[in-house]
C-alpha cells in the first residue's frame, strides 16, 4: 500500500507539506471547499431531506400506511417487473452488442455505436410519442393490434418498451471502451488452450468485464425504475395498472396528497442512495481488478 | 491416460509453411500481410523470426496457431493441415495474457481442465510440475498483479507447458521487459527448451536475441510480407547474449535487415 509508506522526510507536524504557494493560498481552497460544500447542501442533502421530512410529516404510523394502500403496492409491482424485464435484455444486448463492435469488424460499425447513443440523444417524451405513434390506436400498426387484441400503448407492454429504449445504452457504453482496451490476446490464449468459443465467452471474456458490466447494470437499474417522461406518454395513467413509482408520485402530488406522494418518493430516494453505495463499492473493485492486470 | 505418460514431453513437430498468402482490408484499401512465404521447420527446432514492423510476422504464427486463415497455401503440422487452434501449438503473446481473475496455478489449471482424461489430483500435480520447471512453485497461489514483469512472462510459458504441446508459438514474449530480466531469460528458455524439446517460432525486434535463441534465424521483408534471407546460428548451447561471437553474428543481421527494410509501403490492385 503506497498510502502506508512514510517518506522519511515527512516530519510529525507536516504531512504532505504543500508547495509554499498553495499553502499561501490556503483562504483560496477553503473558500472553494465552503462553496462547494453549500452549493451540495442546498441542490442535494436539502432535497433529501425534505423528501423524508415531508413523507414523515404525519408521523412514522402515516408514512407506513401509505405503501399499504392497493395503488401504491401496485406501482412498487409494476415499478419491479419493468426493471426484471429491462435491465436483463439491456444487459444481454449490452454485451453482445459491445462484444460485436470491441471484438470484430464488420461493415456499419460506427452508425451502430451511434444508434446505442440515440437513446441519450434524445428526449424521453419523444422515445414515448415515437411507440404511440407505431403502436398507438392510430399508429402503424393500431388497427392490427386492435384486431389481433394486443394492448401496448396505455398498457404494462407499452412501459416496458419505452423503458428499455430509454436504458439500452448504459451497459454497452460501459463495455465497448473497456472490451476495446482489453483486446484479444486473453481470447487467443483462451483458445489455443483449447477452449471453445462458447467456453471462451463465459470464462474469459465474461470474467474479464465483470465490473464493468455490474456497473453499467447498477445503472441501468438506476434509470429504469426512476424513467418518468417516456413512461409517462405511453402509459395511460390508469391507477393500479399502468402506473409505476414516479407516476404514482405525481398522480398523489396532484391529488395534494403530499404525505402519500413523498413517502413513495422516499422509495426512490432510497434507491438512488443504495445505487450510490454500489456504485461506489463497484467503482473501486473495478478499479482495483484493472490495475491488477495491467 | 496416467502421470507418468501425460509428463512425459510429447514429440516436437515438423512444421512446413507451404505457399501462404493473406491480405487484409484496413480502411478501404488492401494490405498483403503475407506473399507467398513458405518455410521448413525440423522436428524440437528453434527458428526466431526478424523483420520489420508490420511485416506480417504475427500473422504467420496466428494462421499455424490456427486463430486465422490463410487465403491460399496451407500449413501442415506433422503432414496433417492446420485448420484450427490445437492443444498441440501453443501461442505466448508479447502482454503476458493471463487471466487476472484466477492464482497463478489457477492460469495453469485452466488449459488442463479442458484437456480430457485428467483428474483433479492429476491436473494439480502437472501444474506444480511446470511451475518448478519455471521457478515459480513458491507463487502458485500469488495472483498475476502480485507477479513482476518476467515472473508472468514465466507463468504464460508455464501455461503454454502444462497441456504437453508439441509446437511453442512466441510472439515478441520478452519485449516488454527490462534488460536484465530478459537476459535472464534467454538463459532460462534455453534451458527449459533443453529438458522439454518442442518446435518453437520465436517472433522478435531484437536481432541479438534471435541469434541467441534461434538455431535459424528468418528475415522478413514488408509490404508484402516475405522471407528475404535466413542466417543458421552454429554457436553451441547454452548462449550467452554477451560474447563476441554473437555479436558478429548480430551484426552481418542487422547489416541484411537494413538492407531489405527500404521501401514505401506498396499497397496492392484488388
Ligand atoms: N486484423 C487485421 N485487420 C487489418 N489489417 C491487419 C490485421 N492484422 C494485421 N494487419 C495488417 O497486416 C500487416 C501485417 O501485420 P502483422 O501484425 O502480422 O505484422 P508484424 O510483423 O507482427 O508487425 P509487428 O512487428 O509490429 O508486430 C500490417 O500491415 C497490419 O496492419
Ligand atoms: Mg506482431
């Protein structure tokens, strides 16, 4: 541990002696460190606590109660199933997709690495307004649907769509880099070794990109249960049916009930913070297990 | 298939490199990595292989690895034509290309769990076996980032070991290391090649260290890749890298290498 090495000519009173011009400018660092430091408090840790202070405003009993309530459990449902269902296909195209442009060539490379970013590019609303438009009753394909009695659009097929458009891209933005620095020599060797292409994939190639990939994952996580605009235009609003955690917080804003609406918003506050926590935790293995094999 | 037999050091091959030719197509136009080379290999010899960069040298050793294709010509390993990766050629790469992930007797293990026929007790012994024959027993449970530079280039060739090839395939092994610890190996690699005999193509910058290591020594030529020259190194083994001897044989190299090196790349008509 480098941390842990003392230089020997650090004495007890100065460790880490500064160049004597920033120990000159020291007001300089404590003016940014204080700014930053209300800038945090009033964008961030006040919102937070806000949150939970309002949710608790009618005390622990109220705050609880309002997750019993039929709506509120079935957006938490619904919230949930869209994420099982999003986060795995966009981790699975994630990797094949990043597998793809990292590891061979092929003609349209760079046009697909920019269609992975058009989800970023543009706005949320607009991914929702583009299914309305394909699967909406006066879509393209409305009167087929209608006849055939599928329901997408103002329907649980719908929000799932729209989500996993708007979080497609978080593993494979991920991976491509880290896939591409990586290179074949571990591949190759993995090979001559006498491994398959199937066993290559799942003990080396996969091993290799682990934390990346639980990253991406973490995040895409994040977005998923958070999306509001797209889902939003696509689902229809219905109480106890097409409504998920964010919607479900605006629906009880609206209604001016405030102690339901921030006691749901505290649910994804925790969320955010609990995918801080892992972020961080995967960051820093990520981290170590890099320069580890460099 | 019993320990015994699985360590006793399989019969090098006889390598013949017949008429191959590959191109590449690198941002629309087209690159002839390799132009009709041919070459002879003879059973547990030691061929190094020089030329410039961009010659074609890595493309030869992944097309007898098997990891490409040539588009003509073909490769014969003991007569039969490679066509696949085989666990009888294996391939040491300039980046040490270990996993990270597992020990270092884990890196060893990986190739014997896909050889078949061998038990767990077995498998554990024939690690062990080739990480003493590299110096290493001590570190069989280190992981890769606890090694030095030289000590993973040991564990790859440990790992190159384990599966009993008959063809050792290296591409530029000891180019990222420091001098002293290259050094150090050339004595190792020539001692180790002495207790376990394999055919082995030593791809390499360095023309003192192919005249230490190669009983042959083959000069490459770019754009297209061809053989232009090669130079038999009748020294006795083992080498050392410092004596006058060598030196000369480095430098009338060297002196052939300028002179094929001149040249534009010559890009060519589809
Ligand atoms: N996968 C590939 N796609 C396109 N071009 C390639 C590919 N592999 C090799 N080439 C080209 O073929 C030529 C020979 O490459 P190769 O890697 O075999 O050279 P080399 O002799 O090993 O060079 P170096 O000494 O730098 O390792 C080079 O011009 C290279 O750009
Ligand atoms: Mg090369």
């Amino acid at each position: 541990m480098p941390a842990a090495v003392a230089s020997p000519l650090t004495t007890a009173g100065s460790r880490n002696p500064l160049p004597r011009a920033s120990r000159d400018a020291a007001w300089v660092r404590w003016t940014l460190t204080a700014v930053a430091l209300v800038f945090l408090a009033f964008f961030l840790a006040l919102p937070l606590a806000a949150v939970f202070a309002e949710g608790l405003r009618r005390g622990v009993a109220a705050y609880f109660a309002s997750f019993r309530d039929t709506d509120a459990l079935a957006a938490i449902r619904l919230t949930l199933l869209t994420a099982a269902i999003a986060v795995p296909a966009n981790a699975v195209f994630g990797v094949a997709a990043a597998w793809a442009i990292a590891k061979f060539p092929f003609r349209g490379k760079s046009l697909l690495i920019t269609l992975i970013d058009l989800p970023f590019a543009v706005s949320p609303v607009i991914a929702g307004l583009v299914y309305v438009l394909i699967f909406g009753a006066n879509g393209w394909f409305g009167s087929w649907l209608i006849d055939h009695d599928v329901r997408i659009i103002f329907a649980v097929p719908g929000i799932i769509i729209a989500t996993t458009f708007v979080t497609f891209p978080f593993v494979a933005r991920e991976l491509i880099p880290l896939m591409q620095a990586q290179g074949n020599d571990e591949e190759y060797a993995a090979a001559t070794l006498g491994a398959s292409g199937w066993q290559t994939f799942w003990r080396v190639t996969l091993p290799n990109i682990k934390w990346g990939l639980l990253y991406g994952i973490i995040l895409c996580n994040a977005r998923a249960m958070g999306e509001f605009g797209a889902v939003s235009v696509v689902s229809g609003h219905i109480r106890g049916e097409t409504d998920t955690l964010p919607l479900h917080v605006e629906i009880l804003y609206n209604e001016y009930n405030f102690v339901g609406s921030f006691a749901v918003a505290s649910l994804l506050t925790l969320l955010a913070l609990v995918t801080l926590v892992l972020k961080t935790i995967v960051e820093w293995r990520h981290a170590a297990s890099r320069s580890a094999s460099t | 298939m019993t320990l015994p037999d699985e360590l006793r050091n399989e019969e090098p091959s006889k390598l013949s490199v017949q008429g191959v030719s590959k191109r590449f197509r690198s941002r629309g136009h087209l690159v002839q990595a390799l132009d009709n080379v041919s070459l002879e290999v003879g059973e547990g010899e030691f061929v190094c292989l020089v030329g410039p960069s961009g010659c074609g040298k890595t493309t030869l050793l992944n097309i007898i690895g098997g990891l490409e294709h040539a588009d003509s010509g073909q490769v014969l390993a003991d007569g039969q034509p490679i066509t696949s990766p085989g666990r009888d050629r294996m391939m040491m790469f300039q980046e040490s290309a270990l996993f990270p992930w597992l020990d270092v007797r884990g890196n060893l293990l990986f190739g014997l769990k896909l050889k078949p026929g061998l038990r767990r007790k077995e498998r554990l012994e024939i690690a062990d076996f080739y990480l003493r024959l590299v110096g290493l027993e001590r570190f069989r449970k280190a992981h890769v980032h606890e090694l030095s530079g030289g000590m993973k280039q040991r564990v790859a060739l440990a790992r190159c070991l384990a599966p009993n090839p008959r063809v050792l395939l290296m591409d530029e092994p000891f180019a990222a290391l420091d001098a002293l610890t290259r050094e150090q190996l050339y004595g190792d690699l020539q001692h180790i090649w002495q207790e376990r005999k394999k055919t082995i193509i030593f791809v390499t910058h360095n023309v003192r260290e192919a005249a230490c290591l190669g009983d042959r020594v083959i000069l490459f030529s770019p754009n297209p890749g061809r053989i232009r020259e090669e130079f038999k190194v009748g020294l006795p083994r083992p080498r050392d890298i410092n004596t006058v001897e060598l030196a000369r044989y480095s430098t009338s190299i060297t002196a052939a290498l300028k002179g094929h090196a001149v040249g534009e790349p010559r890009e060519v008509a589809e």
